[in-house]
C-alpha cells in the first residue's frame, strides 16, 4: 500500500492514467512503456508499481474511467430526458460515444491484452462499470420505450455492445489504410461515430417508434 493519504493515492492515480490517456493519442498500445508513462509524472518511474503492477492495468484503469465517464452522458442524454422518440434516442446515444474515441479505441484493439495483463481485482473493477453502462442503458431503453419486453431490450444490447467493438475501426482510418483501399479499389466511405450509433440504434428501436 503506498504511503500517504487515501486522496493523494488517487491523485497519483489520476495522474499517472491522465499520462497514459496523453500518450495513448500519439502512439501505439504496444510501443508505450511504463517508463514512458513515468516520464510525464511529477514522482518517480518506480512509484508507478505501488498503484500498478503493469502498463495493462494502467490502461485498463483507463478503460474504467472511461466507461464511468460515459454511463454519466448516458444518465444525462437518455434518463433525466425521457421518455424519448426513437430519432432523438438514437442520436442522443449517438451523441454520447462522439467524446468517447479513447474509449472505443481501447475496447477494439486492446481489451484482450489489457484484460490479461491485469490482476483479479482490477479486471473485476472493470466489468463493474461495464456492467453499469449495461444497465443504465438498459433503464433508459425501459424509460423510453415502456413497450419493449425485457427480452426485446437484452436483444438490443446483446447487439449493440458488441456492434460498439467494430465502431472504432470504421470510423477512424491512418493515411495508409485509405491508400491501400484506393488501391484495392475498395469503395470508401465516411462515417463518424455518431452516424453509425444512431443508424444502428434507429434501425433496431424502429418498431417502437
């Protein structure tokens, strides 16, 4: 356990996910170090190992947050303003994954190797607040469409987080994708995040318009 406060604990915490949110924006999963990350910290490299045992748990915490941050948005757009219409559902749901690229970033290339890299006890605070985004749109699907079975609404999102894992890849390609595509002759189109969610989730809640 590491000495000090409980509030100076998180604050290193903080500081050492807010590092390792900062490079994940430039470089690779695989080329960031813990040393990396320690560099960008205000205390030393060997400090980062009583808070984390591996980078994987650093970007699993990061993950974590990330989650937290959007079950928020979803109390925000979808509860506190239901009920809602199926076109304001799906683009309010839409809206709230536009801020989340970290998020989605993450859970497409890096969740097996995070998951594996990581103790027990950080995994499981992770599924925690995957669990939460689960249920707190699930309540936001029974507030907004009372018509909707239990069954119709596990259906939706037993589509819909899956569907969120290829979300990031379709949406965010490097110069070179696009130039091997051009050259393969693949048609090419355009998406944001929030084009795809709010197709995904209009097409599926249609029958409850």
């Amino acid at each position: 356990m590491p000495k000090g406060s409980k509030a100076l604990s998180r604050a290193r915490e903080t500081e050492i996910i807010d590092a390792c949110a900062e490079l994940y924006e430039t470089m690779g999963f695989r080329d960031i170090t813990i040393r990396d990350i320690g560099e960008k910290t205000t205390f030393t490299r060997t400090s980062i190992y009583n808070y984390f045992r591996t980078k994987e748990e650093i970007f699993l915490a990061l993950l974590t947050r990330e989650h937290a941050a959007w079950c928020a948005q979803l109390e925000a757009a979808l509860i506190s303003r239901a009920p809602l219409r199926v076109k304001d559902f799906a683009e309010a749901l839409g809206s709230t994954l536009e801020k989340r690229g970290c998020m989605l970033k993450l859970m497409s290339m890096n969740l097996y190797d995070m998951e594996c890299g990581s103790r027990i006890e950080n995994l499981v605070a992770f599924k925690l607040e995957y669990a939460r985004a689960f249920e707190t749109l699930s309540r936001a699907l029974e507030r907004s469409f009372p018509q909707m079975t239990a069954a119709d609404r596990q259906a939706f999102l037993y589509a819909f987080f899956p569907f969120l894992f290829g979300v990031y890849p379709y949406t965010s390609h490097t110069e070179k994708q696009k130039e091997a595509m051009a050259r393969a002759q693949v048609d090419y189109v355009a998406y944001t995040v929030p084009m795809l969610v709010q197709s995904f989730a209009g097409r599926w809640l249609a029958p409850y318009a």
